[in-house]
C-alpha cells in the first residue's frame, strides 16, 4: 500500500521522510511496549566483574533503554489523546495492520485523522 499525505489544504504536512520516520514509529508501538515490559521485567545480570568508572553497570544500561522507550510511548499516547475515542482503533489498525476503515465514517474524515495522529507524534518526538 503507498503511503502518502494529502498536498492541498492540510495544514498538518510533513517532510517525507519525517512523515516516513513516524509511520514506522508508530508501526513499532506493539514491539516498544513488548521490549518496555521486557525491560522492566528481566532479571538483573551481573557478571562479577570490577566496573571502573568509564563503563557503566547493566542497571544503568536498562535505566537509559527504559527511558528512551517510555519517552517513544508517551510521544504516540499523548498524540492518540488528541484523536476522538470512536476514531483511535480504527486509526491505529490502519496504520500498524493496515486494515482497511470501517464504513461508519468517511474515509476522507479517517485519512484526516491519520494524518493528524501522525503530525502530533512527529511533534511530541521533536522532529517539527
């Protein structure tokens, strides 16, 4: 399926490669929230080794992934806050499984949506 973004009248345009860099982002919602529980989960490891100061412990290598993934969550959450409830699944599993919409609204009012929900990700991410 192409992806593309609507030229005329939409206020909420990207850089190609912005507008590319988010669609995969937000593809990659199921597996960040996978890896987040992974992390928050796993069992510590610690190999016995003296740690000098330049390298850093597996604790403070989690912490920093931890972090980043939660920061990648929360930019896609906040921008899905934005989105009327009755439009977020439909909008979601348009992008992430590429269903097709349902037939309870147009599909010019879901595309709109979609663009919208990709716009404020790409805004929480700092990359507008």
């Amino acid at each position: 399926m192409k992806e593309y973004q609507r030229k005329r009248n939409n206020p909420y345009q990207l850089p190609h490669n912005v507008y590319m860099r988010v669609l995969y982002h937000i593809r990659d919602y199921e597996r960040m929230k996978a890896e987040r529980q992974e992390i928050l989960y796993a069992t510590p490891v610690f190999d016995g080794q003296p740690r000098g100061n330049r390298v850093s412990s597996p604790t403070e290598n989690r912490a920093i992934r931890l972090a980043r993934v939660d920061e990648d969550c929360e930019a896609l959450e906040q921008a899905l806050v934005e989105i009327p409830p009755e439009y977020r699944t439909a909008v979601m599993n348009n992008i992430c499984r590429q269903y097709p919409y349902p037939c309870d609204a147009d599909y010019s009012t879901y595309s709109r949506w979609r663009q919208r929900l990709i716009y404020f990700t790409a805004k929480n991410l700092g990359l507008v």
